[in-house]
C-alpha cells in the first residue's frame, strides 16, 4: 500500500492521465489474484506509459527540428545584417575622410 501512495504522490500533476491508470491499476490488482491476469495487466499499462512517452518524446523532437530550422534562418539573417552593416560602416569612413580631405583643403587654402 506505501509503494502504490508513493508512485500516486510522485506522478500527480505530472502525468494525469498515467497518474490515473496506476491509481486503477493498483484498485484491480487488489481484488485479482491469478498471477497471470496480473502480468496482463502490468503489461497493458506499461504499453500505455510507454505508447504516451513515446508520443510526447516525438513531439519534442519535432519541436527541437522546428527551432533548429529557426535558428539556422535567423544565422543567416544576423549574418546577412553584418554584412550590410559592414559595408555600410566602410561607406560612411569613406565618406568621413572625402569631407574631412575637402574641409582641410578649402581651409588651407585662405
């Protein structure tokens, strides 16, 4: 009885759904006592934990490809940007020295 109290209190909120059929599971177990029938059953539960885990562990793995995708495009953007603003920067140097040459020049000049 501890061992079924301790599972229930440690799978609440995380697993409702799997929380439940232990919970159940452990109220069949109690009134069967055909050692076979309980193997079934341990089994058919296993296979419910495990077909939900494996949906949940294929949901994140589509979400972790979606945001690799994401990534790679906003590297590609970020690195397009860098690229713009370099040349943009060089551009504005350029034009820095032609005005700093033109100024230097026209007041030598008087």
């Amino acid at each position: 009885m501890a061992v079924s109290s301790k599972i229930e209190s440690s799978m609440d909120g995380k697993f409702p759904d799997v929380a439940e059929d232990i919970r159940e599971f452990v109220r069949q177990q109690q009134s069967v006592t055909d050692g076979q029938q309980v193997a079934i059953n341990i089994a058919s539960l296993l296979q419910k934990t495990a077909g939900t885990s494996m949906q949940e562990v294929d949901n994140l793995i589509s979400e972790l490809e979606r945001l690799r995708e994401r990534l790679q495009r906003d590297a590609a953007r970020v690195q397009q940007e860098l690229v713009e603003y370099a040349t943009l920067s060089q551009s504005t140097l350029q034009s820095t020295r032609v005005i700093s040459e033109s100024l230097r020049n026209r007041f030598s000049l008087r």
